[in-house]
C-alpha cells in the first residue's frame, strides 16, 4: 500500500474531439493531495483538454480518471476552475460576481456572505466588494477570479493560463500570493502556464507535454524548499530549475 492515495489519478487516458484527431495519448498520472503540478508545453498540446478531462467538462475517449476514488462528474463539487480571462459579470459587483458560484450550488446565504468575504479577504480585495468589474485593474479581476473559484472550497484547483494576460510584477506578485493562500487552504492544483520561471515557483512537480498527440514527456520534481518568496527567484537552485526545464521544454518543441 502506498503511503498515501492519489487524489487525482490518470490510467492509459486518450483523448480525441468528435472523430478527429487523438489529442492526448497513453496520459498516466498520479497526483498526491497538495501537489502543485504545472503543465507546460507547445500550443496546441492539449493542456487545456486535460484539465477539461479533470473538471469532468468533457469525457475521456479511452482509458480512466479517478478523482479520489470516483468519476470526475461524481467529484464536480471538489473542484474548482480559474479561466485565462476573469469571465467577471460586467452588470454585478464584485462581491455578487464571487457569491454566484455559491448561489448557483444551492448555498445558504449567510454561509456565502462569509465565504465571499473570507475569499475577497484572502486575495486582498477586501474594501472591493461594491465595485464593478469595469473599475478594476487586470491583476485585480485576475484577484475576483480567484476568490470566486477559492469559495467553492475546491479539493482540486484547475488554473488555466490565469496570469498570462498579466504584465510581469503583477504577475510574480500573484504567484507569491497564491502560495500564501494555498499554505491556508490545502487544495491540489494543476496549473497550465506558458512561463516556465512562473512553473518552477510555484509547483513541486511540473510535467512537460509533447504535441500531436499530446503526451507527458518529462514529469519533473522540483527539488526546491516547500517556502518560497521573491528571493528564491534569486538563488542558484531555482535559476539551474529554470535552465534545466526551459531545455526539457525547448527538446520538445523541436520534434
Ligand atoms: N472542442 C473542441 N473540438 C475540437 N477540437 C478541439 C476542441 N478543443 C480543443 N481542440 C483541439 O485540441 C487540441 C488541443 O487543444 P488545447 O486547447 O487542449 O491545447 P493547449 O495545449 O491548451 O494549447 P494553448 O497552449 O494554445 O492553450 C488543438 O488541436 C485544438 O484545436
Ligand atoms: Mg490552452
């Protein structure tokens, strides 16, 4: 018996839209509770579609996914999605825009006025609540998106490309604060992200994708203490992490 049971756990998982092409194939996986994995790899490889096949928002074409013993439908309320764009309601405040989710899932309104202000609280958009999404910097829509995925209390956090619209201190900024959320919240996260420095700060373990089909080429432990702030992206582990994966990446793409 292993030590611990995979939270999130892939076998022999293929994937094709309709009767095209495969776009993933032989995925296997495994991911402990309170992992950090990132996905990188060429456009196109189908990062996207894994984390769909996780959220149970499209079937698997061919092999299994389990999520903590079950279906992906079966464990929809575990999760939580984070798109590239805020997707933000322009016509409701910020805090109405975090508190749907929750209203949408049948919660009790008292118990999501909490919710939304412990979120808004954790992403430091508490003073916020009455804004529209119009008054707001991309970093601090970026902020909403978050908070509103983070009151569904996930077990598994799905981030797609959240940062990748954003300049880059606002963007370094985010990352530190999503670790000091997630040392308060114990959720799994898979990560999608095109900035391999972004993938080695915040993840224990990266894996890269090959394309057509998309395929787990290089499943990477990043062998970096647990805690890390803005000097870690000077030390010398963290610098070696970045060239050794940026060449992994650049392996990749050539074939
Ligand atoms: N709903 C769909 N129907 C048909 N084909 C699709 C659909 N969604 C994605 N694809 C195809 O699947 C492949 C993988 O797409 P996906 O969006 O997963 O890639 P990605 O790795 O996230 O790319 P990017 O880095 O550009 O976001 C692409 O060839 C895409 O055209
Ligand atoms: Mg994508």
């Amino acid at each position: 018996m292993p030590a611990v049971s995979p939270i999130v756990e892939f076998q022999s998982v293929a994937k094709r839209y309709g009767d095209g092409p495969l776009i993933l194939d032989a995925i296997n996986l495994q991911a402990n509770p309170g992992d950090f994995i990132s996905l990188i790899g060429p456009s196109g490889c189908g990062k996207s579609t894994l984390l769909r096949l996780i959220a149970g928002l499209n079937p698997v074409s061919g092999g299994s996914i389990r999520i903590a013993g079950r279906s992906p439908e079966e464990a929809s309320a575990e999760l939580a999605f984070v798109f590239q764009e805020p997707t933000l309601l322009p016509w409701l405040t910020v805090a109405a825009n975090v508190d749907l989710p929750q209203k949408l899932r049948g919660l009790a309104a008292v118990e999501r006025t909490a919710a939304t202000e412990k979120a808004l609280a954790l992403v430091k958009l508490d003073g916020k609540q009455r804004a529209y999404p119009r008054q707001l910097s991309g970093g601090q829509k970026m902020r909403v998106s978050i908070a509103r995925a983070l009151t569904l209390n996930p077990k598994i956090l799905l981030l797609d490309e959240p940062f990748g619209a954003l300049d880059e201190m606002t963007r370094e900024h985010l990352n530190e604060e999503l670790l000091t959320i997630r040392a308060q919240q114990a959720w799994t996260a898979f990560f999608v992200t095109h900035s391999v420095a972004e993938a080695v700060f915040l993840s224990n373990r990266i894996l890269v994708m090959s394309a057509n089909p998309g395929r787990i080429a290089h499943d990477i432990t990043v062998d970096l203490p647990t805690e890390r702030t803005n000097d870690t992206r000077l030390t010398r582990p963290y610098q070696e992490q970045v060239a050794e994966v940026s060449r992994l990446l650049r392996s990749v793409e050539e074939t």
